[in-house]
C-alpha cells in the first residue's frame, strides 16, 4: 500500500519500485514472486491510468503565454517519438541543464525561501552541505553481499530518480527550440535524498566516533532554523 501511494504521489517515484530488489538475493527472486509482484504491480498500472487522468497537466501554458512553440512540443507521446528519431536530444538539454546545479539547483536542494526569492546566507550553504555529506558516513551492520545488493539497488534508484526527474520535464514542459531542460527545481530532490545517504554508507562502511553522526544531525538542524528565522525576518521586516 505504501509503494503504491509512493508511487502515486509524484510520478518519478516510480523508480522507488526497484527497492523491493533489496529484500532478498536476486536469485531468490522466482520463489516470492508473487509478494514482490504484490508491491510493484499495483503501482506500475495506477501510476500511468492516473497520469491518464489528470492529462499529464504541469501548466505548461505558462511557456506559451511568454512565446508562442507548436503545441506538439508539450505533447509527451509526439515527444517520445521525436527522441526515437533524435536520441542525442534529450541527454544533451538534460547535460546543459546539469550545468546550473552549483549555481542554482543545490542552493534550492538546501532551501531557498519564499517565491524562490529568499536566500539564506551564502556560507549557510557550504556549512548544510559539508554536515550533509558526513551524516551518511556510518558503518552498516550487514554482510559484504547484502551491502553490495543495497549499494547497487539505492544507487540505480537514484539516478533513476534524477533521470526521470529530467525526462518528465522534456516531455511535458521544454520547448525543442531550447537547449536545456526547463522547469527543474532542487527542491524535487529532496525525497531522493535518504536514497543517496544508504548508497554512501553502504559504498564507505566506514564508522564515525560514537555520537558524532547524531551532532551534526543536531547542529545542521540548528543552523538551518535560525538562518531561516533570520532570512525570513530580514526579508519581510526590514
């Protein structure tokens, strides 16, 4: 039930699905088919019946109210089609849109606030990530295959995630006259975020000083909510 709302709420969490390979050894697979079957397939046939339902709408006529493009442009199945016959287009808009992580997309990944208009203190930034890269450094208490099997799966889940991320918004929201991918905000990434954390510490296995991960969990949760309060107060008081 819980994969199947996961997979529901946002469309790229379907990639989510792969986790259930992490279970057991893949070879294992063809004895629980049936409960593994349990937990993907209802997701895999409502996530599309609902995208269906909804028409895949993402406001895409925010672009056209700026400059006109052909309306087979925010078409997803025309759009398909013409990657079928350019496959170098997409990962070239996704590449130039990748460009602008470090100035834009991991600064919104972190928190900027209001109308993306409010942005927190500029060391605020490295000081959140630094502590963000150090809290997965743990050792996990599993043995050498089960930790390969997690490290694969929650890295491919990953990337799948980002990837689809990307592909969505070339299907439904990028013009073909633009060279980049519009519309991604950092902030989609935060859901793949304990992803990425169980992929560095299944990768690394390495165990920080007891007590250390849980103090700078602490100490980033602090500096965040009182940069927040004061960038908030800044903006709206001064």
């Amino acid at each position: 039930m819980w994969m199947t709302l996961c997979a529901l709420s946002k469309q790229p969490q379907i990639v989510f699905m792969i986790l259930e390979l992490t279970v057991s050894r893949l070879k294992e697979l063809p004895r629980r088919w049936t409960s593994a079957a349990m937990v993907v397939l209802p997701g895999l046939i409502l996530s599309p019946l609902w995208v269906i339902a909804v028409s895949a709408d993402i406001a895409a006529w925010r672009l056209q109210a700026e400059a006109f493009h052909p309306p087979e442009h925010f078409d997803p199945l025309w759009k398909l089609r013409y990657m079928w016959e350019h496959p170098f287009h997409f990962p070239l808009a996704a590449w130039n849109a990748l460009s602008g992580w470090g100035d834009r997309l991991w600064p919104e990944l972190i928190g900027i606030l209001g109308w993306q208009d409010i942005l927190l203190r500029p060391w605020t930034y490295l000081m959140l990530t630094a502590l963000l890269m150090l809290v997965p450094v743990q050792r996990l208490q599993l043995d050498g295959a089960t930790r390969a099997r997690l490290a694969v799966m929650t890295g491919l889940a990953t990337l799948g995630y980002v990837v689809l991320v990307y592909l969505i918004f070339f299907l439904t929201y990028t013009p073909l006259d633009v060279d980049h991918v519009r519309g991604v905000q950092g902030r989609y990434f935060v859901i793949a975020l304990p992803l990425a954390a169980i992929f560095v510490a299944a990768v690394i296995n390495r165990e920080l000083p007891e007590g250390m991960p849980a103090a700078i969990a602490i100490a980033g949760s602090v500096i965040a909510g009182i940069t927040t309060i004061q960038a908030l107060h800044q903006a709206h008081w001064y």
